[in-house]
C-alpha cells in the first residue's frame, strides 16, 4: 500500500514536470520559431500553419537545383529543420516544374497554392512575399539610370514597372523609377540579389509584414463589385439592431422628465 | 566474428541508410530521399514516421494522405513484425549511443546519478511532447530532435546537429548509462509502446543457461532480461530493440532469435 504522502509527492511531482517541463519546452519552441521576416519556398502554407505542418524531412531542400532553399538550424532563429531562403544570397529562380513544392510529402508545401482556379500550377502564382523598395537608397530615385531589379525580374513590366518622372534638379533628364505591384510580384526576391545598392534597397519581406489592410468600413464606390458590400452591410445590420428602437428612441418614456 | 555478426550487420545497415539519404542530397540519388521522419523509396513508396505524424496531427494540421498512409505503413511493420527493431536497427543515434556505452564499459566509467532517473521517463516525455504539440501549434519533439539533427549533420553538413550529438554522446558517457536511448528518448518510447506485440523477439532458454551474465553486460535495456535464467521464455518487454546483442555473446546457445504468436502480457 502506498502511504498517502507518497502519492501526494508523486502527484506534485508530475505536476511540476508538467506544467514546468511542458511550458519550457513550448516557450522554446515558440522563441525559436518567431522569425517574422523568413521567407518559405514556393506554395507554402500560411506560416502558422506551415510550422504545423512542415515534417522537416529536407526533401524541398534537396530538390532545389540552385541551392537556394536552406535548412534552419538552431541558432538561426527559425523553426529548427524547416525550409527557407535569403534571396540576396541566393534568389528564387522561380522553376517552371516547381520541384521543391511537388516534393513536399506533408503538404506545408501545397501546389493548390500555385493553382488559381481550375487552371495548372504556375510557379508565377507564387506569393512568398512582397519586394519593397526604400527610395532613399535606391539610385533610381536619385535620378541615376539603374533599372537593375526592373530589367532582371522575371515579370518585367508586371511586377515591376517604370515611372517616368522630371528630374527637376537638372530640369533635363527623366527619372526611370521601378514600382512594385503587390498583386503580381512573387516574391522570388531576383530584384533584391541584382541591387547595385551596398544593402539592397529593393528587398523582399513576407506578405504579411509587407501589406496593409483597410478596415470593411471602406468602400470603393467607384468599384460596383466592392459598393455591392454596402448593401450586403445594411442588410446584415440591419437583422442584428432593434431599429425600432433606434428610431423611437426620442420618445422613450424614461427620457422624458416627469 | 561470430560475437559481433548482429552489430556488424546492424552498422552496415543503419549507415547504408545515412549513405543513401546522403547521396539523395549530393548526388541526386532517388533510392531514399528525405529523413528519418519523412522518406520515399524509388521515388514512389512514402515512408513516414508514425509519431511525428501523430505530433502534426494532434497540432491541428491534417497531413497529407502519403504522408499518414506511409506512417500507417511504418506503424503496423513494426507493430507487427519488428517491434522496436528501428532503434537498433535503423536509427543512426544508436551507432553513437552503442560507442558510449562501450567506452564506459572498457574504462569502467561508473557513475551514479545524483537523481536515480527511471526508464520510464521517456513515457512521460512522449505524453508531454503531444501535450506540448497540441497546445502550441507545432510538433514538439520533431523541432529539437538529435536524430533529425544529427541526418541534418550528416546530410546536410549543418554544425549545430555535430553538437547536439557531442551533447548526447558526453551525458551517455559520463552522465548516465544509456541516458539517451534508454531512458529520455521519446521516438524509442514510442517504438517500446506500439511494439509489445510484435512477433519477431527474442528467446531465452532456461536449460542452457549458465548464468555467466554476459547478456546483461552488453545490454543497453538491462531490465528487458529479467527472466533470463528464471524461466524459459521470450523477451517479451517492449522495451527491447532486437539488436541481438545477447544472442551473439552467449556462449551457450541460451537466446534466439524467434517468432512469437501468443498475445501474454
């Protein structure tokens, strides 16, 4: 027979192992996969679901032909074992068979995420970030002829295009400024390993550090298919208010001093 | 020779796996491509590790069908057949591990730990790994495990994975006996677990036994033989991983491999 202490030490003690082991081990596990700013291969799930779902089996790894796609290792700040790439050393070159993504055994990497409706995966469907440029430090802007990201993207006058402005300081020249459109670049990051700049100043970061968002309560009304939300907004309002009461409300009793 | 024909076998397979998960990465090879958790064969047979899927899934996130399909496949040959055959017999952690208790052997490195650390730690370690996973959306054992670090070391030249192994190598030596394999590592646990019931065990023949205790000098699960000149029976914990050590060093002929289709505790 167990004396009762004993079992009440030994429940302590799980307990502690538990509570103490499981959150030191879940911290750490969270603290190392905080990498905000990693960049995933071609068809990636949402990070969040991604590190769920990435089995770290390195295959995407090995099925990269430019070696582009890297292990994390501990240390580097990302979830250990899980794919990702730095396109200033090394550049998504964007393969048209999309080898690291069909490799994927677990589904982290998704070819469904390359295919836009019934259509075939397109590796230019890819969305595995978003280049900024920081004008201050790209010559382009200085009024100096570059054009380096321009003419080495692979979606040359999609993803990025030429603005033609006046230079004013010579009062003679054109500046030729590169412009990113968000809802076609991929993110391959091509345009940040060609920057000429000492510290590229057209760089990729991923879509979600990249992009803004306005709120529902913004509506185009020169886009008949976003003022279509309006009406969708009044109606489901309209179900959840009293609007009886809303109208009526003047004539409430309670606000009427006796 | 006879005295090692089981270990030899044993490395030239565990590193024929490295070898060939190697010339995947370098070479291209499509013989087996991919890790210890995740693998295919040919290009065609998915393999998967049946407890890192179970860390996926119980994170929230439905794996692939070739992924859960392989590690249906992998769970019921070991459930099965093999038992806990993959710690001895595949698992490249091992060959380190088996250094470590050999050293200790041959420099009668005896240390006793401060803390007597059970066998059954790695139970609670499995259990708290799933806990771990489904609370903090991440497989929880797959993200730091030294198998995994150390293909990575090998496979994929990553530095971090060779100190991680030195880590596990030095606590083995110095720190506990089979400290790795015996007593934390969560995968073998789980192996322990799913194969009780597998039919291939070993047997111990009471008749023949002379008690010169030769199987418990080389046996890095020592508790799985506490019949061993007791009773004429099969190895039956699950904690045994089929490595044949004690098969090969007895001198009478008392342990064999064989084939077990009763359902005892």
């Amino acid at each position: 027979m167990v004396s009762r202490r004993k079992v009440i030490q030994r429940v302590l003690e799980g307990a502690v192992f538990v509570g103490g082991g499981g959150l030191i081990w879940g911290k750490s596990i969270k603290a190392n996969s905080k990498a905000d700013y990693v960049l995933r291969p071609p068809g990636a799930l949402k990070e969040k679901d991604f590190l769920k779902a990435c089995i770290k089996c390195g295959q995407c790894v090995e099925a990269c032909p430019y070696d582009t796609l890297k292990l994390a290792e501990p240390g580097d700040g990302i979830a250990n074992g899980t794919p990702f790439f730095e396109p200033r050393t090394i550049p998504c070159y964007l393969c048209t068979d999309m080898p690291c993504t069909d490799s994927c055994p677990s589904g982290a990497l998704d070819l469904k995420n390359l295919t836009k409706e019934e259509e075939k995966p397109d590796v230019m469907n890819s969305k595995m970030g978003l280049a900024v440029i920081h004008k201050e430090s790209c010559l382009a802007y200085w009024g100096i002829r570059c054009e380096a990201c321009y003419r080495t993207c692979p979606l040359i006058d999609k993803a990025i295009t030429l603005d033609y402005e006046v230079n004013e300081r010579t009062g003679k020249h054109a500046k030729l400024l590169p412009v990113v459109h968000s809802g076609v670049c991929t993110g391959c990051g091509m345009c940040e390993q060609a920057c000429v700049a000492g510290k590229a100043a057209i760089f990729v970061l991923p879509l979600h550090k990249a992009t803004g968002k306005v709120g529902d309560h913004y509506i185009k009304s020169w886009e008949k298919e976003d003022e279509k939300r309006i009406h969708d907004q009044v109606e489901k309002e309209d179900d959840e208010k009293d609007v009886k009461s809303a109208i009526d409300y003047l004539n409430d009793d309670d606000l009427i001093d006796d | 020779m006879k005295k090692y024909k089981f270990l030899i076998l044993r490395r030239i397979i565990q590193l024929s796996f490295l070898f060939l998960f190697a010339g995947g990465n370098y070479f291209g090879w499509e013989v087996l491509r991919g890790n210890y958790s995740s693998a295919i064969i040919a290009d065609y047979l998915h393999l998967s590790d049946p407890y890192a899927v179970l860390q996926i899934l119980v994170s929230g996130f439905i794996a692939s069908s070739s992924v859960l399909l392989g590690a249906l496949l992998i769970f019921l040959i070991y459930t099965l057949i093999g038992g806990r055959m993959f710690c001895s017999w595949i698992c490249p952690m091992n060959i380190i591990t088996d250094i470590a208790f050999r050293l200790r052997k041959i420099f009668k490195i005896e240390t006793e730990a401060k803390v007597s650390v059970s066998r059954n730690l790695r139970y609670y370690i499995l259990a708290l790994s799933l806990i771990v996973s489904a609370i903090f959306g991440m497989a929880a054992f797959e993200i730091i495990s030294p198998i995994s670090m150390l293909h990575r070391a090998v496979v994929f030249g990553s530095g971090a994975g060779w100190g991680i192994v030195a880590v596990i190598f030095f606590v083995d030596l110095f720190v506990l006996k089979a400290g790795w394999c015996g007593h934390i590592c969560p995968l073998g646990g789980f192996y322990s677990l799913i194969g009780k019931q597998a039919v291939i065990k070993v047997k111990h023949d009471k008749e023949k036994c002379t008690h010169c205790m030769d199987c418990f000098d080389v046996c890095v699960e020592e508790p799985v033989l506490d019949i061993v000149g007791k009773e004429s029976d099969f190895i039956r914990s699950g904690a045994c991983t089929n490595c044949g050590r004690c098969i090969e060093v007895c001198n009478d002929n008392a342990m064999k491999y064989s084939l077990k289709f009763d359902f005892k505790k």
